[in-house]
C-alpha cells in the first residue's frame, strides 16, 4: 500500500513496532471526521495530516476571524474572512498531498449529522458548543463509532474517548450545565496553548483508535490543569439511566433539541436589536446601559454612558439600582447578561430590555468602539 517515498516519509513511524509498516498502512486506510476547525482542531486536523491519516472530513461552517489566530494555529493572517473548511484543507494539503480532504463548509444538524458520522471510522468532537457534543455523540452512538472528545476554557481541558460499549457524553453530562452558569471561550476566555496542549492529546488518541495499541481513554476522563502544570484523572462509568444506551434508552434518533450553551431569552423581558440601541436610547432619556461586564472585559471596549455593574457583584449592589429606570442590560456577547437581565426581573425590576449579542454586536457597525 505505501510506495517507496512513503516509507521514507513515515520512516519514523516506521520504526515504532507499535505502528510498523501494517500501523502506517492503517492510517492510510483510516477515515477521520473532524468536527470544528478551531482551537482543538487546529493541532488534530495538522499531526492526523501529518502522521498520514488517509481521509480528513473537516465540518465547520465558520469563517477564520482575526480573534481565531491567537489559538487556532492553522490558520494564518492571509485566511481571515475565509471559510474555516476550505482554509484548514488547504493547510492539511500542504502538509501531505497524499491525504484526500473532504471540507464540509456547513453546520453538523440532527438532519445530517449521522449521514455525515456514518461515513467515518473515528470522529473528533473539536467543538466549542454543548449542543454540538451532545449531536456528536448521539450521532456516533447511534452509528456505532468512537466519538474522542475533547473541550477547553481558559487554562483546563478535558480528554476522554466515547466508544460503543463505554461510557458517553451523556454519561458523564446528564444534562447541560444550567443556562449561563457555564461561559463560552468567547465569554471567559482561553489560553491559546491549551488548544495546542488538549488539541494533542485529541489527535493520540485518534491515532492509538486507529491503530488499535495503548490504553484509550475510554471511560475515563483526563483533566488538564495548565496553570498548575497537571493532568489528573478521573473514572468514568456507563450510567444505567443514559438515555442513549442504559438500560431503558428513550433516545432512538438525534435531535436539534439537544440544549444550546446560550441561556434563554430571560422571561417577560423583550430583546432589544444592537441596530436599535441608539435610537432607543434616544427616545427613553431615563433609559440607561446597565454593562454588567467584568472590569477586564471592559478594557476591551467602553460602552457608551454606561451604568458598570459586573455580573459577579450585582446581587451585592441590586439597591443601588432604581426600578423607576428602564435599563438595558448589556454584557460582551449576550451570555451574562440573559442571566442578569432575569435576575433583576426575579427581583422586582420590570422596566427592562436585555441587548441581544452583547455590546459586540453593537459595536460591529461602529469603528468607534474598538471591541474585538
Ligand atoms: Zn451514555
């Protein structure tokens, strides 16, 4: 199967006798699916490329952006405003011709996500959305694959493979984490190398999957500690009451039900447009901007006449806020402030409007506030 410029090439595997030249030609075989080139699939998708993995599915219907390229390595400066698919594969072509790409430049939904999985021997859950992990591996449950997940936020990561007969996500998740409690990279933040550090551990265990050696991770969860320099370990059991494969399974098929990381649009308070924000303020002169940022997110971008009371300190300072004004509660994307917006509702403020997408999506149409 390998011509005599591969032998040279994969000459260092080659000569590992857990991989050899039957190893090699298993990866030559092997079909991966990579779903999200970003941060994690940054690393995965170049050394899967790199150590000679045949087929690389690439799902991801974003675009590269200029806050991408502090992590997600595959990238480079010339590839903003280009979808992420076609950019990775043109990165993974350049590192070895002899991978066949297949870049799916869409977003993996219940209406495709197991046509999609059924094609593959092995995905990597690369994603950075709860309702994503939890389609992945429904989806490759259901298919019977091995799903090797992986997830990051600011200095932790966490590795663990989800293949038939062991425990799955849904195992160690029952449930979405409650709305807002958890915040996205894109609202807390992370360390651009963990991706590199967790991102690895991904593509080791995509490989020894492929090649059949080692101890895979599965059932068991590795917990990554960037700060403190530590990985632990933690054991994990199939629950009988999963859903997807316990004992009495209620799930047959995936769904776009699954919960999203967004926190819902508060009750009773109705969404204010970004577009619409200037004009509303205008007309309402009691109206005021309640930013709930932290003061570090503030750095990024004042907004404009703000009243400051970051999310961490509101139900200490909620009697320093007046009923009688309306308030249009603001954070960076949207997240904190669903939570805030509903809190002050619970708290008997009725004259309220929570800003949707957060002050970036207001400042996108205005180059005076530089957010980013
Ligand atoms: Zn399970």
């Amino acid at each position: 199967m390998l011509g005599s410029g591969d032998l040279r090439r994969y000459s260092r595997h080659l000569l590992i006798p857990e991989v050899g030249l039957a190893g090699q030609g298993r990866l030559r075989a092997a079909r991966v699916l990579v779903v999200g080139a970003g941060g994690l699939g940054a690393p995965v998708l170049q050394y899967l490329a790199a150590a000679g993995v045949g087929t690389l599915g690439i799902v991801d219907d974003d675009r590269v952006d200029l806050t991408n390229l502090q992590r997600q390595v595959v990238f480079g400066e010339s590839d903003v405003g280009r979808p992420k698919a076609s950019a990775a594969a043109a990165r993974v072509r350049d590192i070895n011709a002899g991978v066949c790409v297949e870049p799916l430049p869409i977003r993996m939904v219940a209406g495709n996500a197991r046509a999609i999985v059924r094609g593959y021997d092995v995905v990597v859950d690369a994603t950075d959305r709860f309702a994503t992990r939890y389609l992945v591996n429904d989806a490759c449950r259901l298919e019977g694959k091995p799903d090797v997940y992986a997830s990051i936020f600011r200095f932790d990561g966490q590795v663990s493979v989800f293949a038939p007969g062991g425990p799955c996500y849904r195992c160690l998740f029952p449930q979405a984490p409650p709305d807002g409690s958890v915040p996205s990279c894109a609202e807390g933040g992370v360390l651009g190398v963990l991706a590199g550090m967790v991102g690895t551990w991904q593509a080791n265990e995509a490989l020894k999957t492929i090649l059949g050696i080692g101890t895979p991770l599965v059932g068991r969860l590795a917990l990554i500690d960037a700060l403190a320099g530590r990985v632990r370990e933690v054991a994990l059991a199939t629950d009988p009451a999963c859903p997807l494969h316990g004992d009495a399974p209620t799930i047959v098929d995936v769904s776009d039900d699954a919960p999203d990381d967004v926190a819902p649009a508060p009750r009773g308070v109705a969404p204010l447009a970004a577009s619409e924000l200037d004009a509303f303020l205008a007309a309402r002169p009691l109206a005021r901007i309640l930013d709930v940022r932290e003061p570090h997110e503030r750095a990024l971008g004042p907004a404009p006449q703000a009243i400051e009371m970051p999310s961490s300190v509101l139900e200490a300072r909620l009697h320093e806020l007046d009923t009688a004004v309306e308030y249009v509660v603001a954070c960076r994307v949207g997240a904190k402030s669903r939570w805030a917006t509903q809190r002050l509702y619970d708290a008997g403020f009725r004259r309220l409007r929570h800003l949707d997408g957060g002050l970036l999506a207001y400042a996108a149409a205005r180059p005076e506030f530089p957010f980013f």
